[in-house]
C-alpha cells in the first residue's frame, strides 16, 4: 500500500517545497490541496506530473514519490460557482448489490465527494439538507453586497451548495462550502504532524453552521429563521439546598442532551438526564457560592427538533474524546409531552385529542376496509371502476394524505427525519455518516459519495453497542394536528389554534412539507 509523502510543487514563480501528499487518496484530494494553497480550483488546475497531465481519479502509470517534483498551470482569482452536478452514465449490473438501485436515487440528491477527511462535513450537510424550512430559507437569502464577511460567505455558500444538492445526479465535490468553513471557523483547517487536514467532530461542525446561518437568515421582521426552525425555549427552576432560594431562568437551546448513564437504556431516560443540572451560583441568602439544584422543562416547541447523544467525554490521559459505547434506543416517534412545562401541555391537550380523534377513525377505516373491498368487488367490473382505488381513497383520507393537512397545532410527537452516526472510538477519528427519510417514506444513507437505500429497521439498529455506526445526532420533525380533521368542531377553538412556539402565520405554510409525516400505522 502506498505511503505518504513529500513532494515539490512548482506554480509560476512560486514554489512549495514540501507539500503531504497521499497516494492512497484519488488525485482530486491532492488538488483540493493545490487549492488551498494556490486559489487555483480543482476545474482551472492543469497538474503535470512525469510530464503527463493528472487526472481526478487516477495517478496514472505510478504514483509519485517521496521528493518528486510537481507542475502546476492555472490562474486564480474569484471563486468559481460549482457547477451543476451532471449525471454520468452507470451501468447498474457493474454496481455492488447493494448499491444497484442507487441510479434511482436522483431525488434524493447527491453524495458528495470526500476531500481529505471531511465526512464529518458531508454528513452535516446531508442531515441540514433534510429541513425543507432550512432549504426555502436558504432559496430567499439575498446578501447586501457581493463578497462580504466570512459568515455571509459561509451562508452564500450553503445556498448554493443546497441548491446543487436540489439538483441530484452525479457527487461532486464541495469546495467552496469547505472553504469557506475553513475561513469562518479556522480549528476546521487544522492540519496533522504531516501536514494532511484532520478528522473534527460532527456535532461542532452542525453547530457552527448553524450558529453562521442564525447570524444572517432573518425573517422580514428581523427574527432569527433558524431560531424558529429549532429554537427550543426552556425554563430552569435552580433551589438551593442548604438555604431553600429558589431562582429562575429562561433560555433557549437548539438541541436537547440525552446524557448517557450507566443505567440509561432508552433516548426518553437520557434527555430526562439532559434537562436536569447542578451549578455552583451564588446565594444571597447565605452571602457565598452555593450548590444550586436545577432541572429545566420545556416552554415551546420547534419544527424540527435535534437531539445530541452526549457519547463523547474528554479523556486526559490519551487527549482524545472517548466514546461511550452503551446502547440506548431511539424511538421513530418521539413524543415529549412528559418535558413540557404545565403551560405547555395544557397548550397541546387540544392537538393531541384531535390527532386521537383522527387515528381512532383511522382504526375504524380499517376495520370496514374488508366489508367495502367485498362490496366494491362484486360491482367493480359492471362499473368499470376498482374496489382497491375505492378502498385506498376511504384509508388515504386524512392528516396523512396531504401535506397542507399537517400545518395545525404542535402535538408534541416527532417523526424521525435524519440521524448522523460515527463509527469508532474518538468523536476527531473514525467515520460519520448521514441517514435521511425521503419524501416517500424510504430511508437513504449518505456516504460521502454513495447513497445507499435503508430501512427504517437499518436505522433503528443505530443505538450502539459496538464498533458499528452510532446515533450521535437525532433530527426529528413536528407530527402536527389535522387542520380539518373529522370532527375537528369538537375541539374548542382555542385549543385548536393554539401552537407549542409561537410563529408567524407564513411560518405554518412554509414548514407544511416539512412537518408531514408518513400516514401513521396504528
């Protein structure tokens, strides 16, 4: 197997005389490299090496050496927007077995290309991706003035990373989102003992973007877009032990901990754990520092909710982030009514009835299904219609035929939508990934560049355990109330229109799509 390597890289005037390279990585790596040390992107570079031209996937008759000497022709200048990625032909009895309906996967979007340890990257964007909110957001941001600072960079291009992911096709690779991540948040561009870019951790990356696009996405009010989409306000009643003094505060969060104990099992446990805390503060009753006992509740409800798998922990004597390797299980549908404060389930109360009332009826369709099939068999052929159409059409009726239908009231459930994983033993090594439930219900995951069809049974299995893949990252959407469910009339008019978070109006149509869940089996 190939080792790495120092090589010379000459470009105009200007040379580099020691410059890592990996023959075990495809050329386009190197040039991602070349990039980053030039300005000249991947699409300008003419790279010559033993005086053949350099291809992206393929170091020709033999992979340079350790002193070899590289030429580099190209210009730099501005960024150049990525283009469209473009569909190559595949023959789908040359795939893996696995793989073999990936071509079919268009819809879904596309993988992106590994540049140098940047899964932890890809499967950020993968998972962001997933937030229909996120991505019309994204579709009306218009910067003030062209170029800007680094955070308006970093926004622009995650629009237009978005925006060629909408396209779907072929991977292709995401310089300039990575560039420009590397910019805003420079620990992202951190390099090894031999200069090669270094695995990060998921979860900082997933923060900081979201931190960047908090900073610019604005509703026309001036309101913070990503604090509507995933703001979680919470409440924290902290007493003190010895004294008795009770404070409160108020704060919002965008993701919920589950820790992880030696006794926690299940996803409801950990987040119990999560919202409960002890702060050293200070008593005015007894004039010093105080233990203060705090437990939190939550006071609104997001769109899409995130919750963190608190699995890593530094450990001093190695310097890394060890994993906590327990299994705890997540649920498909979360329900987080037991956080809430008394306010707020008094808020969902009517919601939940209705969407009770909805599913009941649901039962109760399934149940004639068989007596109207019967029925609709022996006057199908006269008619020339189908009993199975007839039958569908009674069962789809519902909350979960239409998206426009789940734009009511929080209920307080969620739907599993994405999960990022890593596989290994510390959060800066090992692997990430992304899986993210499509539009029709299946589950994909994204590998950096593969995209490979899973099932909700693939994904449940992620809980830990072992070296395998591991929920680190859980993105749920809202299930919201029928607005016009049978009987809807019965719940009382305040109930019904109230919502967990207040939003604005639009925000009820925009999140419409997102906040759909597949028709519910009961």
């Amino acid at each position: 197997m190939a080792t790495k390597c120092k090589v010379a890289v000459k470009w105009g005037k200007e040379s580099f005389p020691e410059v890592e390279l990996d023959p075990s990585q495809p050329p386009l790596v190197f040039k991602s490299q070349l990039f980053s040390l030039t300005g000249v992107p991947p699409e300008r570079q003419k790279v010559l090496l033993k005086g053949a031209v350099l291809k992206d996937d393929d170091w020709g008759r033999a992979a340079p050496k350790n002193g070899a000497t590289i030429m580099l022709m190209g210009t730099a200048g501005d960024p150049v927007v990525v283009e469209a990625p473009k569909n190559a032909p595949v023959f789908v009895e040359d795939l893996p077995e696995e793989e073999q309906d990936v071509l079919g996967t268009k819809a879904y979007g596309s993988g992106l290309n590994n540049l140098g340890n940047t899964c932890y990257m890809n499967s950020t964007v993968q998972c962001l991706y997933s937030v229909a909110g996120l991505q019309d957001a994204l579709a009306r941001f218009a910067p003030a003035a062209a170029g800007g600072d680094p955070t308006t960079k970093m926004v622009v291009a995650t629009k237009e990373l978005f925006a060629d992911l909408k396209r779907g096709g072929a991977p292709f690779p995401p310089f300039k989102f990575l560039l420009s991540l590397r910019e805003r948040f420079p620990q992202f561009a951190q390099t090894g003992q031999h200069g090669e870019y270094m695995q990060q951790d998921a979860e900082e990356c997933f923060s900081q973007v979201m931190y960047s696009l908090r900073e610019k996405l604005k509703e026309e009010d001036g309101a913070s877009v990503i604090d509507r989409l995933f703001g979680i306000p919470t409440a924290t009643k902290l007493v003190c032990a010895e004294s008795g003094e009770e404070m409160a505060e108020t704060a919002t969060s965008y993701t919920l901990k589950c820790n992880i104990a030696s006794d926690t099992n299940y996803l409801h446990q950990g987040i119990t754990l999560g919202l409960v805390e002890d702060r050293e503060k200070t008593s005015a009753a007894l004039g010093r520092t105080a233990l203060f006992k705090g437990s939190s509740t939550l006071t609104g409800l997001p769109p899409y909710l995130t919750v963190q798998m608190m699995r890593f922990y530094y450990k001093a004597d190695v310097r890394q982030k060890a994993k906590i390797l327990r299994k705890v299980a997540f649920p498909a549908d979360l329900d987080v009514y037991d956080f809430c404060s008394d306010a707020l389930k008094k808020e969902l109360e009517g919601p939940r009835a209705a969407m009770k009332e909805w599913e009941d009826e649901q039962v109760e369709l399934r149940k004639k299904a068989p007596k109207q099939q019967k029925l609709s068999n022996g006057s199908a052929a006269a008619a020339g219609g189908s009993g199975d159409a007839e039958m569908a059409d009674a069962a789809g009726a519902g909350p979960g035929s239409s998206a426009s239908a789940h734009a009511g009231p929080f209920t307080g459930r969620y739907q599993l939508s994405a999960v990022l994983t890593h596989k290994g033993r510390s959060a800066d090594s090992g692997h990430y990934v992304a899986w993210v439930r499509q539009a029709d219900g299946a589950w994909a995951l994204f590998d950096d560049d593969q995209i490979i069809p899973k099932t909700q049974e693939d994904v449940l299995a992620l809980s830990g355990g072992g070296d395998w893949h591991m929920a680190y990252l859980l993105m749920y959407t809202a299930v919201r109330a029928p607005s016009a469910a049978p009987k809807a009339a019965a719940v009382p008019a305040a109930e019904a229109g109230a919502e967990a978070a207040p939003a604005p109006e639009k925000a009820a149509a925009a999140d419409a799509d997102a906040a759909a869940p597949a028709p519910m089996d009961t």
